[in-house]
C-alpha cells in the first residue's frame, strides 16, 4: 500500500459520507479481493448518489481506479440500481477506460444498500454473522466518499457535504453547502417549510432519526433531511417510545412471523428471527433453545419488519434496545456464524420500493431534488461538531481569536486514537470551543 495515499486521505478527513462515518484511511489501509461501490441509495426520497454517479463519474472512476490499485484489488465494482439511468449511462461510457471497472445493476428493492446485502447480490458471498465485508474479502464504500478521496488526491479537503432536502418544502432540492451550517439554514435553501408545524429527519425515512433541534449542524455523514409534518404517520412511528411498543406488543403481537418472512439479515442465512425475539415482549423468552436474545445483536435496524407487521409493531425497536441493554452490561455480540447458503425464497421476498414508499405515506414527496453547487447565501457561521464519526473527538489546534481559512486544519486526530481530522469550512474567526464543538463566524459578524 502506498503510504502517501493513505496520508493524503487521512488529512483530507474522509469519512465514510453516507453511513456511521467510519474513517476512510483506516478502511482502506489493507488489501481487499473486490471495491464495491454502494450507489444503491435504497432509501426513499434521497437523491445524492444517484445524481453524483451522473454528474461527476470521471471523478468517481478515477478514485475508483486509484483504490483498486492501492488495495490490490481485482475489481471495482459499482452497484447501482438499473433505474438511475443517467448514471448507468455516464458510467457505463466512461468506464470502458478502465480495465478493472465494471458496473452492476440492482433492482428496485429495499434495502438494497445495506453493505452485506450489496455484497451478496454483487458477489454471492455472505457475511458472517456480526461480520463485515472485508471477511468475504471486500471492502464497500460510499459514493460520495469517492469523490472527496478524489479530492484528497488533489489535496483538498473535506469541508462540503452533499445532501438531499427534501419532504414538505418549498423547492426540494440536492445541494452541496458548507459542514457546520445548520439544519434549519438547509431547510431555507430548499425555499422552508410549507406547514406550520413539522419535525426533521436526519437521513432516510426508514433509518433516519428525528432531529432534535434545528439548530444542530450538518456533519460529514448528513445524507438527507426530510421535514414532514408532526402529525404525519411516519413521524409518530418513530417517536415512539419504547415501553409503549413493548406494552403494544405483549397485547397485540399474534406472532404471525411475517417480520421474519421479510427480514434481509434473515434471508442471508443469519439466525436473526425478529418473531422469536418479539416473544420476549410477551413471555419473557424466546421460547425456544435455538434462539437467544443475543440474536438482536444481528439486527441492522432497517425498519422492514415494522412496515409488514399486520399490528404496526416495532420488533427493530425491541431490538436496538436489547443491543443497548447487552452492551451496557458488557455483553459483546456472541454471533459468529458463516451461513453457507441463504433463505430458498429469499428472491421473492425482496421488498419492492414503491410498495414501501405506499406503506410509508411519503409518495407526494417523491419528486426531483436537482442538484446545485452554486449557493449564493455566505452563511455568517458554522459550528463544526468536533465529533462527527466513529471513534474519539478531535482535538482543537485552533484557539479562540483566530483566523481560520476554508480548508485550514482546525482539529486532530488524538494520539492513538480512531478519528479523522476536521477542516474549517468557510473563512472567518474561531469565536467559540466546547467540547462538542468549535465555532466558526465571518470576519464581518
């Protein structure tokens, strides 16, 4: 591996752009057999990836390129859904340039993005229980990742963040904006809110969490923000508390099994029953020998469980919180299990978008987010969140009363740490540090 690239990423603070926010240079320090591209943008409403497949795919490519032959890989791979024909086009033409580059095509199911379920319609090789896709010899990454890593071999920092606003907005719209803008400054673009009263959402209305406050900033990872309003379905679902749905549960779960039916973890092979483990809302067990209530330690929480469950039960809720619950005692994840083969229906039990887009009540929402980079606004601050991924803050090398320039290191990697560095995203003076974060205001405010 040349050391220099792997450099240049970690002090371009990359981060995976579109999930935990996993340090890129720590991902791709090792050799992999494949690189497969996650373009599959499962979750309804957002529009990122697709649209930067279609715009920017010779940069993708050449980043693409470059890390095969950094991780001595035998192919690239981009997988896409069929239906983003724009960018099938653009990277199907561009990529005969390359003779590791190859592309792949999904359908139209959910969730076809998480990186196990990627791996397995790419490769056909199963990940291990509680295991990543670098045990079956691949490394996924994000495709937005893949821009900022071209970036970074042109020395240039992360400093911007694409992100799809969208949902009951004015002018829903894909835009790149500065990290540390704030949600409700996101919304404004998008020309605001068209109801009085709503409530955000941080990413995809499956696996996306309700923002807290508008005021928070944008990070590395931010993918999407959908405003609903309050009293919409989906927001009440996911505002829901967990001692009402395990109540709702132990009177109404029928434990039918059609949340197992669905289960994408389940359908890889992985012993991950939801049904069973509902049980323990109602009887205190599993009710059986085989399963065991670490078994939630498998759950990716994706949500499908919920959008089939004829009592509109939460089973990925009960098991989140049983992972809490273990992990808080210090149990770690026991499942190491290798399935050799998956679920015999499994293919007809892919779960079809617009059926989930229906079930959801968002379809009004699904409209054009076209992409700008062209913002006028100067935003007069940011507040740059010193913990924006996987593993410990960054460390201020900035003091209160300094000036800063886009681009400029503001914080570092503690020793010995996982993290990745952080960069100042606009020009101005540092007029705040916490412990969560450090402000950044324009000379002129």
């Amino acid at each position: 591996m040349e050391e220099n690239f792997i450099d240049l990423i970690k002090e371009a603070g990359i981060i995976g752009a579109g999930g935990a926010g996993f340090p890129t240079h720590v991902k791709l320090n090792t050799k992999a057999e494949y690189i497969i591209v996650n373009g599959a943008e499962c979750e309804p409403l957002l529009k990122v990836d697709q649209q930067l497949m279609a715009q920017k795919s010779d940069e993708i490519l050449i980043a693409l390129d470059k890390i095969v032959l950094e991780t001595g890989a035998k192919k690239g791979i981009i997988a896409l859904k069929k239906k983003y024909k724009n960018a099938v086009e653009n990277l199907d033409k561009d990529s005969n340039k390359y003779e590791k580059l190859e592309l792949f095509t999904l359908d139209n199911f959910y969730p076809a993005g998480d990186e196990q379920i990627t791996v397995y319609e790419v490769l056909k090789r199963i990940v291990p229980e509680g295991g990543i896709p670098l045990n079956v010899g691949v490394i996924v990454i994000n495709v937005e990742t893949l821009l900022n890593v071209y970036n970074a071999m042109h020395k240039i920092s992360v400093t911007d963040k694409y992100l799809t606003v969208t949902g009951a907005v004015k002018n829903p719209i894909t835009i790149k904006v500065p990290i540390g803008i704030s949600v409700a400054d996101a919304i404004e673009l998008a020309g605001g809110a068209i109801v009085d009263k709503f409530k955000v959402i941080d990413g995809g209305p499956m696996m996306g969490k309700i923002v807290e406050d508008i005021h928070q900033p944008i990070k590395k990872n931010t993918k999407g923000l959908i405003v609903l309003p309050e009293n919409h379905s989906l927001i009440l679902s996911k505002s829901k508390k967990i001692e009402r749905m395990l109540k709702q549960a132990r009177a109404a779960c029928c434990h039918c099994s059609l949340c197992t039916d669905v289960c994408p973890r389940n359908l890889l092979g992985h012993k991950l029953s939801p049904d069973k483990l509902m049980r323990l809302a109602s009887y205190n067990s599993t009710c059986e020998s085989n399963s065991k209530i670490t078994d939630a330690f498998l759950c990716s929480e994706c949500g499908l469980c919920e959008q089939v469950c004829i009592m509109g039960l939460q089973p990925w809720k009960l098991n989140k919180f049983l992972k809490g619950q273990l992990s808080g005692n210090g149990i770690k994840n026991p499942n190491n299990n290798v399935p050799k083969e998956t679920k015999p229906f499994r293919e007809y039990r892919k779960f079809p978008v617009n059926k989930l887009k229906a079930r959801l009540g968002i379809e009004k929402y699904d409209v054009d987010a076209p992409l700008t980079e062209q913002i006028k606004k100067e935003f007069k601050a940011v507040v740059i969140a010193r913990s924006q991924h996987i593993g410990a803050p960054v460390e201020p090398i900035v003091n209160v009363g300094d000036q800063v320039t886009k681009g400029q290191l503001i914080g570092e990697i503690p020793d010995n740490k996982l993290g990745a560095k952080i960069h100042a995203s606009i020009n101005g003076i540092v007029k705040n540090i916490t412990d969560k974060s450090i402000l950044i205001c324009r000379a002129d405010n």
